[in-house]
C-alpha cells in the first residue's frame, strides 16, 4: 500500500472513523431531536425540584487550576503512546525530538510546583 505499514493506516483510519460516527450521531440528534420549544421547557431543571437561588455558587480555583493542569499533561499522552509503539523503528531525530517533547513538560511539572498550583489550601 505504497510504503504504508498496517500501524500507520490504523493511525489514519480510527480519527476518519471518529468523526464520520461523531458526525452522524451529531446530524441523528438535529433530525430526531424534538422541535417543540416553550417556556416551560426551557426553564433549568433541577433533580425534579423547583429552582431557587441565582445558580452564582463560587469555586475554588484549585478544582480549575488541577483540570487545566490535567488536561496538560493528558493530551501529552497523544503524542507519546504512538511514539512509544513505534520506538524500535524510529531513527536518532524521533528519539531527540521526544526527549525535547518530554523536557518541555517536565519544565512545565517544574514550574508548576515551584508556584505552588500542586497545593491543596
């Protein structure tokens, strides 16, 4: 298949695959979904109760803070796990420019405990 290892064409094949079935799903949802809008079902819906209050409930930044920084080091693994499938075909760039990748956050890592974002008050 013109140089392109079984790997290499699942690597293309499951995001095509992705967003095909997202997109039907997506389309699905606009043609079945209802269409009837009217006040009372536009009104917020809390377990069966009534609403009260404003809904203006302050956070701490902390529950921010860790999701940011799990979504940092998460979407790292995109990167790494098919580097690591395919370390013992890679050449000395691949293997230089993970080790710059990983560097990087671990920068990152560093910087973020040195201020202090690790810490729960």
């Amino acid at each position: 298949m013109h140089g392109l290892e079984q790997e290499q064409i699942g690597l293309l094949v499951y995001p095509t695959l992705v967003f095909i079935i997202s997109g039907l799903v997506w389309f699905a949802a606009i043609i079945f979904g209802p269409r009837r809008f009217n006040d009372r079902k536009s009104m917020p819906f809390e377990h069966g109760n009534q609403s009260f209050g404003t809904g203006g409930k302050r956070y701490v930044a902390g529950y921010f803070l860790s999701a940011v920084i799990f979504m940092l080091f998460s979407s790292a693994l995109i990167f790494i796990y098919p580097w690591a499938v395919l370390l013992p075909r890679l050449n000395s760039y691949a293997v230089i420019a993970m080790l710059v990748f990983l560097s990087a956050l671990g920068l990152a890592l560093y910087y973020i405990w040195r201020k202090g974002a690790t810490k729960w008050e």
